[in-house]
C-alpha cells in the first residue's frame, strides 16, 4: 500500500508573512490535494529572541486569506503534534543523545572568543570559513565528563570528513557535495534548544512528511539533513528544491526591491485568488498555457516535475494586470463585498475616524482629507514636496537617512503602535545626531503625501507597517531623483 502524500509549510514567525512563503505554501498544497493527502502547517520558533506570537498570527491570517487551508497546525491540532518546535524540545534532546551515543554527533566545549579568533585567522588567510573540529578528538568518557560537570558546551554533527554526500532533487537529479566542505553543524544550543537544522529534520520524519518542498537557498543544508537522516537509520523524503523568486535584476526578491509582505499585498488591493494565480506562474505553466486560472485547476493539473529551474521574476505589472482580470470578472455585489472587507473594512474606518473627525466639516471633506489613508502610492502635493527634503540635508542624506530607519529601526518593531514608532524615530534621530524635527516633515510627507495631516505616529499605526515600508523606499526612490 502506497504512503499517503504529507507536505508541510514551516514559516519562521520572526517578521511579516513574506511572499515567499505563500510561494512554496502553494506547490506543498497543490500535492498534497491533487493526491488526497495531507498538507501540514508548523511553526519552526527556533529563533527565540526574534520569534513572536503576533508574528505567527500573522502568518496564519495570511495564509488563510488566501485559502491554502492545511490539514493540521498550531491552530487546528492533530495526531503528530505539538506543531510549534518550541514546544517539542525535550523530543530534540532525545534525540541529540542517540547521535552522541553513536557517535554521530559530539559536545563541543570552544568558547565564543575561541570560535571568533578562529574566524579571524581564516579570513586572514583567505581560507574556508568553518569549525576546525577541535572538540571532535576529545575523547568521549572525557566529554561525557566535561557535559556531566555542568562545562557550558553546544552538540555538534559528526560530518565525514572524507567522501561526498549524494542526495537525489526531483528537479534537479542528483546533487553531489565533497563532505570535506560542509562544516559540522551545530545542532543544539548551549541553552539546550536546537537550531533549526536538527528541528526541521526530526520534526519532518516524526511528523511523516514525504515530500519536503521548499526553496533551492536550503540546497546547500542538504548534506547536513540527509547525513541526519542517514545516521538515525530514516528513509530519506522525497527533495524538491523549488527557484527562488527573483526581482527584475535576478537578485532574490528582498524588501529592499520590492514589497514582500504579503500584508502589503492585501492592503494594496490584490485579490488572494490573483496573488495564488501568480505565484503559480512562478516557475509553471498550464498545459494550454493560459495565464487565469482557479485554484482548483491549478490542484488538477499540477505536476512538481513540470516546474521549471529558470529563475522566476516577480513582475510588479503582470500581477497587477492580472489583478484586474480578476476584478473584471467579479459581479457588482461580489466587488462590493471585496472593497468592503480590504478597503472599507469598519475596524479600518473606526480607527481613521477619530484622527480625522475634528479636521473636516462635512462628510463629503471625509474622502480628499483621509484620501491617503485608502490609496497605495500617494501623490506628493506640490507645495509638499519640497518638505519631503530634510532641512539642511541634501536629498541624498534624507534618503540614506530613510534607509537606515527604516532597516534599523522601523523593521525591528515587533508591536506596530504609535508608541513604538515613536521611539524608534526619537532613538534614530539621537543615534545620528538628527533634530528629529528635521526628521518628521519628510517622514509625514513620504507617508502622507501632505505637510498637514493627523499625528504622524498615530496615522502610521492605522495605515500598518508594510504600507508604511512600501511609502519610504518610493520616498527615496523620488530623493535619488531629485538633484542636491
């Protein structure tokens, strides 16, 4: 009897769902439906200073909105639970102790300034980065010794250090690496939590997946995962290493280049079934080579052999285009409904009402006062634009300082609140020297389009964090125009 199909998704919840994450969501979805299997949702919180629950809300909110319904998860449960890592650490600790019994895996007892000086030294002599093994000659009853003395210590893999690791990629054919290039992994802290290499392999056998789908950037992990999978005695899964999404220049697809939110995404307008159509062109193609399709004829007809390798690029336009297909296709009251749930939502309007009531004078000043609060790109007013220059900084200076805002503190907020985007503004402006109001004019113009408008920090709160992400980089776009 043939092995049900399990796929999984395993979003890190460190940030916003990102784009590339509904991308291989889908392919694992697809499977798993086309074959009456089951398609696995977990939460790999290995991370646990960036990882946050608002963060996996996130994630699943976003996935749900555009109808890839999994099977089992944090949220729903099942029989091959807990589905989140940071609830399954004594399964990883049990585990690391049968690789140190066979001597698959050893503690390794160097200090940071050890690994730090060894660093050094090899990339002063322009070598290979990597762990020297040091701690790999000990003998075991002395590590044994040093572990039950309580010396703070990490697990590390016991890679070959002869040979070469073969592992088979369903698009790819065999891939082969020399083992003498791959380093030997950490795979639990020395506070006792895994890293994510030793999580995603348990947790992707006990939870019986038999295809692990995901992003060609994990290729270069795959000696790490098979030589695991080899050491516990585990058939290998199946491996599909899906192309990265890639801007129009070949790069990966980064927020630096386009938006990759997928929050943004919802808030700009882009129905969930246009999105799923269009990350489903990312590297397939129907066999009548049509450009719209269901869901559902997408499930019917998939193939994972047919995806192609070439690089596909996230073209901004044709979602766009293909977005207002969609649109057209929609019934009055259908069109009515979507504006009301991603435009007019009434939690969306309730918290706009009351940064604008005391500014109008009649209900029909609502829409041109508020207008920037419902449009995706604002248009800088005339008299405005000149303000979206810092005072005594040249435009080049006010978009770096944007950048570094934006990257170093505005990204970091894990609560977007008025508060916090307060004090991150004061805390780059006293980092740098900057008259924060020098600051808050071009930053009001960049969100707003305007020099007179509700707060600044409440009116970023309201309008969210990708939208506000996606104004500053068009903002510096526009200073990189301007002469100095």
């Amino acid at each position: 009897m043939a092995t049900a199909v399990r796929t999984r998704i395993a979003p890190s919840p460190t940030g916003d769902p990102h784009v590339g994450t509904a991308y291989v969501a889908l392919f694992n979805y697809a499977l798993a439906r086309q074959t009456g299997g089951s398609f696995v949702l977990r939460i790999e919180d290995t991370d646990r200073q960036r990882s946050t629950s608002a963060s996996e809300q996130q994630i699943l909110a976003a996935l749900s909105w555009l109808g890839l319904e999994w099977n089992e998860g944090p949220d729903v449960g099942g029989a091959f639970g807990p589905y989140r890592q940071s609830e399954r650490t004594e399964i990883y600790r049990e585990h690391v102790e049968k690789l140190v019994a066979k001597s698959a895996a050893y503690p390794c007892f160097c200090t940071r300034e050890r690994l730090e000086e060894l660093r050094a030294e090899q990339k002063a002599a322009k070598g290979r980065f990597g762990y020297d093994r040091l701690c790999r000659s000990i003998d075991s009853e002395e590590a044994q010794r040093r572990v039950a003395a309580g010396e703070e210590h990490v697990i590390r893999l016991a890679m070959p250090t002869e040979g070469e690791t073969i592992a088979n990629d369903l698009l790819r054919g065999d891939i082969v690496i020399a083992n003498d290039q791959v380093d030997d992994q950490v795979l639990l802290k020395s506070d006792g939590h895994p890293t994510y290499h030793l999580a995603n392999v348990v947790d992707d056998h006990l939870m019986g997946i038999t295809h692990v789908i995901r992003a060609e950037e994990w290729i270069s992990s795959l000696p790490k995962h098979v030589r695991l999978y080899r050491a516990f005695g585990w058939d290998l899964p199946v491996f599909c290493h899906l192309p990265l999404l890639r801007n129009a220049d070949t790069s990966k697809i980064s927020k630096r280049k386009n938006p990759v939110s997928l929050d943004h995404y919802r808030q700009a307008g882009i129905l969930p079934e246009a999105l799923l159509n269009y990350l489903a062109l990312m590297g397939w193609t129907m066999p009548d080579e049509r450009d719209q399709f269901t869901l559902s004829e997408f499930v019917a007809e998939f193939r994972l052999e047919d995806i192609s390798l070439g690089g596909p690029v996230f073209d901004l336009d044709k979602l766009n285009w293909l977005n207002g297909k969609y649109l057209r296709d929609l019934q009055g009251e259908d069109l009515l409904a979507r504006l009301h749930e991603a435009v007019f939502a009434d939690a969306y309007l309730e918290a706009i009402i009351p940064l604008v009531q005391e500014r109008i004078d009649t209900l029909a000043d609502f829409v041109p006062y508020a207008e920037f609060f419902f449009v995706g790109n604002v248009r800088y007013e005339e008299t405005a634009l000149p303000k979206l220059v810092a005072k005594n900084h040249t435009p080049p200076q006010t978009a770096k300082a944007f950048r570094v805002l934006l990257e170093e503190h505005l990204d970091a907020i894990l609560e977007w609140s008025a508060a916090n985007i307060e004090a991150a503004m004061r805390a780059f402006c006293e980092a740098r020297e900057w008259n924060p109001k020098e600051l808050f004019m071009p930053i009001r113009v960049a969100i707003t389009g305007r020099t007179a408008t509700p707060p600044l920090f409440e009116t970023m709160e309201v309008l969210g964090k990708a939208r506000c992400r996606w104004r500053l980089r068009r903002a510096m776009e526009t200073l990189r125009g301007m002469k100095a």
